[in-house]
C-alpha cells in the first residue's frame, strides 16, 4: 500500500494499493464520527460491480449508507443529473456533519463531487475511482464540475476531497477500451513532466502492472496542485491536449469520442502546431501518436471541421479575454505555457492543421 498526502489548503490522503475498496470504512472511520450519514454515489455500470462491497464496508465502521445511481456514460455529466442527486442527499437526510462517496470514473467523480461541492454550500466526498483515467488524474487535484451543450465542464468548483481510494485491482474488470482511454492522459503526464514515464508507457506492459504508472502519474500530478491548487499558472500544464480534446468532445456531442481518445488527438494536434512554430522539437507529435496507437487510441479524428474545431476552442478556460494560454512541449518531458493571441491562435493553427 503507498500512501501519499496532497498538501493543499485543505490537505488529504491518497491511498493505492489492492484492497483499498473493500478497506473505505476503515479509511473514512479516521476522519468522520461515528453514525454519520454516507451517500455513495455510482453509475449504472459500477454499481453491481462495487457498490454493495463499498457499502457493506462503511455500514461495518458503522455508518448509515444510502446508495444512488445514474445512467452510465458522459451525457449524464450534467444538471439534471446534479438536480437529482440533491434529491436524493435530502431524502438521505445529509447534513454538513456528513459526506458523500464518489465510486466510479471520472464522470462520476465530477458530477458526484460537483454535487457534494454546492449541497448545504460544501459537505466533504470521499473518491473511489475505479478507472484509469479517475485513477491517475480526475480524482486528484479537486476539480468538480459538469457539462453544458455549449461545452465542457464549465459549471463547477474548486473542492478537494477528503480522501482518495485508489484500488488497482478495479482495474481488472475494465473492458480494454476503457483502459486504452485512461492511456491517453497517462500519456499526458509523460508528455509534460517525465520523459522516463513516456518511454515506460511506449515499452508496453503496463496493463500486467499498472500500479507503479499510477503512482507516478499521482505523484506528478500532486507536485503541480500543491504549487497551483486554484489552476491560475503552472496547473495549466494538466491541460496539455484538452484545448482541442475539449473541443472535439463537444462537437462529438460526448458520444463516440471518449475524452482519453480526444485528448490524444488534441495532444497531436497541439504537438504540430508548436512543431509548426518552431517551438517543439521535430518528431515530437509522431513520437506521441505511435505511443497512442500503440494503446489502441486515435491520433486523428479525420471527420472533423477544423473550422469547428477552432470555433468550439472559444469556450476553453484557459483564454483571458482575446488571448489564450496553450500548453506546448519543447519536448517530450517538458511542457510550458505559451499566451497569444487569439486571432493569432487560429491563423497558426489554420496553418499548421490543415
């Protein structure tokens, strides 16, 4: 088991390791009264699978347990969804001396969080990820939030849990396009902070093993919280990739385009365009999209409009009014922040795309 503590302003412990799940009484025993209320929050698809094992481990620490369920899949990453889960945290009677379980991926983990975030203004969560991609990245670093039609994750709040779960052996039961989806933001994480991490990933093996590539995609991430918990500087750098991912996902109408594949394209596309300015060495985007392919990833997404495309980029949360903050690479393990113009954004993007 390693456990690491995000040293934020509101600090917490991450555990990894095998068995963690079937351990979150005893965890959440540390940090909350006894006979306070749990709503565990869960999908569709995660609840037969772990949330009865969740449950029964916090009723032994001696916690009152309510279990709610939403549809499966990123279209429910929204409001309505929100609305719903209010509901169901009054029916449980929930209280600012209570808390809620967020057991699932990063869909659930947001919208969960988000909800747990704004209930009687903020009670605490507790994160269970159960993917690769809520693993080694949404459900550390207190970002909540959901969707709307005009984009991605543009309603939300800076919230940082009280505690994460991180249990490898979830991992097992992941159909391989879920886990080829968590690859694209472990490719990420190699992209911008460790070159070594990179070529481990492009070696191969990682599904055999994937808890050592977890805790250093954990660990990397926690270093860039802890300097820009509140993602005003150098927090950015996580967004390598999700300028254009961000985009292609909203065009795809969150259907079809996962957000770990759409990440990858983005990160391509964004390789180019620096390479194209000169300020990302050559060969970079090529390096980065055979590692995709490798992982069963896209590296293009041939039916989009770039026109679109760029269009779709104006809600991206990284743009000061005309200006916009890109997350490039000098190389593979150094990634920096270039702000620019807008207008001239596009025309280099235009340039460099098409």
């Amino acid at each position: 088991m390693t456990e690491l503590t995000v040293h934020t302003g509101r600090p917490y412990r991450i555990a990894i390791g095998p068995g963690c799940l079937g351990r979150a009484g005893a965890f959440a025993a540390g940090l909350f009264p006894p006979g306070a209320r749990a709503a565990v929050v869960c999908d569709s698809n995660v609840r037969p699978l772990y949330a009865e094992r969740v449950a029964a481990s916090l009723r032994g620490a001696g916690f009152a347990v309510s279990v709610s369920e939403f549809p499966a899949g990123e279209r429910s990453k929204n409001l309505k969804t929100v609305a719903g889960l209010y509901g169901a945290f009054a029916r449980a009677g929930l209280t600012r001396g209570d808390f809620a379980v967020a057991l699932g991926g990063g869909v659930t983990g947001d919208t969960a969080g988000f909800a747990a975030a704004t209930w009687l203004r903020g009670i605490p969560f507790v994160q269970i990820p159960t993917s690769l991609l809520a693993q080694i990245d949404s459900s550390v670093g207190g970002k909540t939030g959901v969707d709307l039609p005009e984009g991605k994750n543009l309603v939300g709040a800076f919230r940082q849990p009280a505690l994460v779960l991180i249990d490898p052996e979830t991992l097992k039961t992941l159909p391989p396009r879920f886990f080829s989806d968590g690859m694209g933001e472990a490719v990420k994480y190699g992209c911008i902070r460790d070159r070594a991490l990179f070529d481990s990933i492009r070696a191969g093996g990682v599904r055999d093993d994937p808890q050592p590539m977890i805790e250093r995609c954990v660990e990397i991430k926690r270093g860039i919280v802890e300097r820009d918990e509140f993602d005003t500087g150098g927090r950015m750098l996580l967004n390598f990739g999700h300028t254009f991912g961000h985009a292609l996902e909203a065009l795809h109408g969150y259907r079809g385009l996962t957000h770990g594949a759409a990440v990858g394209v983005g990160m391509v596309m964004m390789a180019r365009l620096g390479e194209a300015r000169r300020m990302t060495e050559p060969g970079t985007a090529e390096a980065i999209a055979s590692v995709l392919r490798e992982y069963g990833l896209p590296d293009r997404d041939d039916g989009a409009d770039l026109e679109k495309v760029l269009g779709a980029t104006a809600e991206d949360k990284k743009s000061r009014g005309d200006r916009i903050t890109l997350v490039l690479l000098k190389r593979i393990g150094e990634g920096f922040l270039h702000t620019v113009p807008r207008e001239e954004f596009r025309r280099t993007a235009e340039e460099a795309l098409r």
